[in-house]
C-alpha cells in the first residue's frame, strides 16, 4: 500500500511544487516485490539516486559530533572496513568503541560485536529460507566473507548439486551474491557473517574452523605457500580445541610471509596470535623471544609499539643473530651489523666488574695466563708476555740525530736569508722526526722495546672498542652514553656500572 501511495502521489503532484524524498532498502523491496512492477514504476517517475556507504573523511566527522573528540586513522579505518560505511551500523559502531574503549577484538582481528538491534534486522532476511539452506550459510560464515564452493561442499560433506541449490536459495534471499564465475560466492554485507558466526556456539565454531582448515589442506595438497593466511586463520581460530603446536608453526610461517611483502600490519597480528597459541603450547625459552622480537621489529616498522611488546623492551639485551647484533636499552632497540668490537663488549657486559686481559678478548683461552689482573704487579714481561727486541739499533739513532742537526742548521740559515718557506718546510720535518725518536726513546734515552703481542692487542682492541661505541651512540645515545662512562679499555678491560645498580644483560 505505501508503494501505491507513493506511485499516486508521484503522478499527481508532478507539476506541484512538492518535494518527496524516500527511501527503502534495495535487497528488501526486490526480495518482496518479486513478481511486482511497483517499484520499477515508481523509479521511472522519479530519480533514483543509489546511496553508497560512507567514506573515512564522513566517519571521522560522524565520530567527532558523537563522541567529541577527533578519532586516529586506524580507528576510521577500523570502522570502515567492520561497517562497509553504513551509517547506522557506523553510529552503532562508534557507541560500542566509546563503550568498550576499543575496536580490537581479543584474537587481534578488527571489529565489534554485532548490536542486538542490528542482527535481529539480518536475522529477519534469513527467516524465509530453508533451515538447510541457514544450515550451510553458518558454515559459510565460518571460512570468511568470500568463500568458494567446492570448499563449502567439502565441509558441509554435500553433493555439487545440493549445495549450489542451496546457495541460489541464498543468491536470490540477497544473502549471497555471486563474486565470479568459478563458483566464489560472497555475503552481500559483511555484518551477515558477523551475525551468522557470532550465533554459532563457541564449541561448534572452533570444530567447523577445523574442518575448514583440514579442508584446505587437503585442497592444497601440499602446496600452501599461497593459503598460509587462510591455514593460519583456521588453525588458530581451531587452536583451543585442536592441535596448537600446528596453530603455531602456521601463524609463524604466515606472519615471516606477511613480513617478506612488507605487510607489517599483517604481519604484526600474525606474530601476535603466535605468542598467544605458544602460550596455550606452553612454549618458553628461546622461541618466545624469537617471536617477541620479531613483534618488535614489524610493529616498529608501522610506528608505534603493542603493550604485549614493551616488557620485551624492558629487558637488556646484547644478542648476536646471524650477521647483525639485537641491543635492546630502556625501551630502544637498534640492529648493528656483526664487528669484533661489539663481540668484545658482549664479552665485557656479561660480566660486569670483572678485568679481562686484551688477548683474553683477542684469543679467548690462548691469551694471558691468567685473566683477571694481579694488581701486586705491572710487570707484563712476569706473564710471559715478552716483547720483539729495542725498537732503534745504535746505527738509526745515529742517523736520527745527524739529520736533527742538518735541519737545525737549515732551519738557521733560511731564517737568516727571510725565507719562511723552507723555514717551515724544515721546522715540519723537524717535529716529525723528534716525535719518532721519542717514541723509540724511554726518559733518560733509554732504548724501548718494541711493542709486545700484549701492546700490540691493547691497542687493536681499544681501537675497535671505541668503533663499536661509535656506531651504537649514533643508534642509540642513551645506551652510548651508557657504554663510553662504563667501559674501560688498556691491558686490561672491563665493564664497571654502578654498583649500587645492579644490571643484567642477555647476551
């Protein structure tokens, strides 16, 4: 009655000057004026203007006139992909976020629970059909929003023919719509599935998405590189009442997937419902710090870091993973590539106080004979360390300080000519060969020795220390800071923090 009203209306006032504006949903009156010409009639009278969801710049307006307060990218976005931008389904949206404080479901996925309001109106378009055909459409729910029918009849356990019935019973209820031509079938709007799966007992949930998964497997036959995030998905979902070790082992190899394309948000919920089935394993130790870590690195990648990771951050870390070094201090973490200096500071951290010998860090076990440091004595040459012989014989230094005098006396004479020039020229090489022959020469001229296997390794390692804190100050200057007031280098080295502080690094 109300569309023959309108259809009047529309041909009588058509030269008044009255504005109607009306407004129905599509799928309902096709379904119900089926066989009808109605509201073809009345489209023909008027202009039809389909309406689309709404966009992102409309939902973070819609959000900041209902809750006051502007809403972050990832929050529109959330409630744009949850809504398919419906505005009554975004106003609902938005008073469960302001209700719950979040869009982020326990599992890690992005949505809300479907508001009673709202699933009894899709309920409703699901009355008319056949319990089968409501039967295999809460299957359907359970692979996802798109799904395929050779892999819904595999679940479902039912004949081609009966299953594509059903699913035309679905098609023409506007539940379903086909979403190409090799069988893909997908729900009209995203909250149909949410209602059908959310109406799905907990216990029966986990069981499909296992058959689901088996499903896949079987339908892949062995070659799943390209399913890992629907095997993923499943397993997980499957976890609690299946086998969570496998749960495990696909959410790892799907999030190192995810990583690898450079999709880090993905990858970031991937790595987190990893550590959530490790912990239902019961795994510990090495793995769960593997997976931590690599939580850290993709989330760090997006900008921002989870609180499931910043205890991770709390921990001092200094750990060699293949070619490049994790140091983790006071919530930083930096990734340096592999050098001798930061295996000598590893060395040094783990064991804070204690003196190492140079050629203990140089040679590990074939250095000096003992390695922390007898301060009774200086006397290297007591260690068995020796030295290579004096640096200069009588004949150099004979030839040192003729060559001294020559340029005195070169020095004298271009001065007495106003020749600055070789004047400088001769001071330069002067200094030069003073400063050398002082390094050959002790107090009192006595002769030095040569450098020693032990100065020769002070030397090299205070070098290469200092290039290591170097590059970790330029990545981290806290840590820098850190280092450069706690290491110290000479023949002996070691690591002296603050003794009233006790510090702990994972090495």
């Amino acid at each position: 009655s109300s569309q023959l009203m309108l259809l009047y209306l529309a041909r009588e006032a058509r030269e008044a000057r009255i504005l109607i504006i009306a407004t129905y949903d599509v799928d309902q009156a096709d379904v119900r004026a089926a066989g009808s010409s109605s509201m073809a009639d009345i489209t023909r009278e008027g202009v039809a203007i389909p309406l689309q969801g709404i966009d992102e710049e409309a939902i973070a307006r819609l959000y900041e006139a209902l809750v006051a307060e502007k809403p972050s990218q990832p929050v529109v976005g959330g409630l744009l992909g949850s809504t398919e931008g419906n505005p009554l389904f975004v106003t609902e949206a938005i008073a469960m976020l302001n209700l719950t404080g979040e869009l982020q479901r326990p599992d890690h996925s992005t949505g809300f629970h479907v508001p009673r309001n709202v699933r009894d109106m899709f309920r409703r378009r699901l009355t008319g059909m056949s319990d089968e055909a409501r039967a295999l459409l809460t299957m359907a729910s359970v692979i996802g929003r798109e799904f395929d029918a050779s892999l819904l009849g595999r679940v479902a356990e039912l004949e081609p023919t009966a299953g594509l019935d059903l699913l035309d019973e679905a098609v023409a209820a506007r539940v379903l719509q086909e979403r190409g031509a090799l069988g893909r079938f997908g729900f009209t709007h995203v909250l149909i599935r949410e209602t059908l799966y959310e109406d799905l007992r907990p216990g029966n949930r986990m069981r499909v998405h296992r058959l689901v998964a088996e499903a896949i497997e079987d339908m892949a036959g062995g070659e799943d590189e390209d399913r890992l995030p629907e095997l993923a998905y499943h397993w997980f979902k499957a976890a609690q009442a299946g086998d969570s070790a496998k749960a495990l082992a696909y959410a790892e190899r799907a999030a190192h997937q995810a990583a690898a394309k450079g999709a880090h948000e993905e990858a970031v919920r991937l790595y987190q419902r990893a550590l959530m089935v490790a912990e239902l394993a019961r795994v510990t130790g090495d793995r769960i710090d593997r997976l931590k870590e690599a939580l850290l690195n993709e989330r760090s990648a997006t900008g921002s870091i989870y609180p499931e990771a910043t205890g991770y951050l709390h921990d001092l870390r200094f750990k060699c993973e293949g070619e490049f070094w994790t140091i983790v201090y006071q919530e930083t973490m930096s990734r340096l590539k592999d050098s001798k200096g930061l295996r000598y500071l590893a060395k040094l951290l783990v064991a804070p106080g204690r003196e190492f010998h140079v050629l203990d860090l140089v040679n590990p076990g074939q250095g000096a004979p003992a390695v922390i440091r007898d301060r009774s004595s200086n006397d290297l040459a007591s260690e068995g360390l020796g030295d290579a012989g004096e640096i200069l014989d009588p004949a150099a230094k004979a030839a040192y300080r003729g060559r001294i005098v020559e340029l005195q006396e070169e020095i004298e004479e271009a001065n007495a000519f106003n020749d600055p020039g070789r004047s400088e020229r001769a001071q330069e090489e002067l200094d030069a060969l003073v400063a050398q022959l002082s390094g050959a020469m002790g107090l009192g001229g006595r002769n030095r020795k040569a450098a020693s296997n032990s100065e020769r390794a002070r030397l090299s390692v205070t070098k290469t220390i200092k290039d290591a804190l170097k590059r970790i100050s330029e990545n981290d200057p806290a840590l820098g800071s850190h280092l450069v007031s706690t290491i110290r280098t000479g023949t002996y080295c070691s690591y002296m923090p603050d003794p009233r502080t006790p510090v702990e690094w994972q090495v």
